[in-house]
C-alpha cells in the first residue's frame, strides 16, 4: 500500500457520519432532554410540564435552564471539532445558533 492509499483510508476512516444531519439532530434532541430532565426534578404534581415551563419562563428561570441545556451540545461539538468531523460540527452550530436565537426571541 502506498503513501496515497494509506492517506485515503485514513481519511475515509475520519470521515464516517460526517454530515449535517449527524451533527444536527443530536443538537435539537440533547437540550429538550436536558430541560425535561432539569425541570422534572421538581415537584409537579400540581401543574402540568407545559405549565411548569411557562412559570419558568414568566420568571426567567427558562434561561437559565436553556444554558444548561446548551451542555451536552459543548461537548459533543468538541467531540466532532477533535475527530475532525466539519459538516456535523457545522450542523451541530445551525442548530445551537436556532435555539439561541428562540431563545432571544422569547425574552
């Protein structure tokens, strides 16, 4: 095998599930677990989820449940910037940068 057909295999190699979905989906799907999971931790027996995230949101609780949403997004982005896969880190921002900006919508 030559210095080419061994660059290419690598490359090949680096490159499985690079594409804009593999980056996109996980960054919609992570930070409405997160807020499920951040905002289950309470008591809500005696309002309905959807309720419980309007009351956050009335007190600004929202943002700050939002930014600990963003987490799990950090670090899979710096899986994907450290393995090299640019079109899913690029996916992973479009949809980071579309929560942020609903997020500055609504306040």
């Amino acid at each position: 095998m030559n210095f080419l057909e061994k660059q290419n295999s690598q490359t090949k190699s680096k490159k499985w599930y690079n594409h804009f979905l593999t980056g996109f989906i996980p960054a919609v799907i992570l930070p409405v677990i997160m807020i499920v999971l951040i905002s289950g931790r309470e008591n809500l027996t005696a309002f309905s989820f959807y309720d419980h995230l309007m009351r956050a949101y009335n007190h600004y609780m929202f943002v700050k449940m939002a930014i600990l949403a963003l987490i799990p997004n950090m670090l899979i982005f710096f899986f994907f910037y450290k393995t090299e896969r640019w079109k899913s880190a690029g996916g992973l921002i479009v949809a980071t940068i579309l929560f942020v900006l609903l997020l500055i919508s609504k306040v």
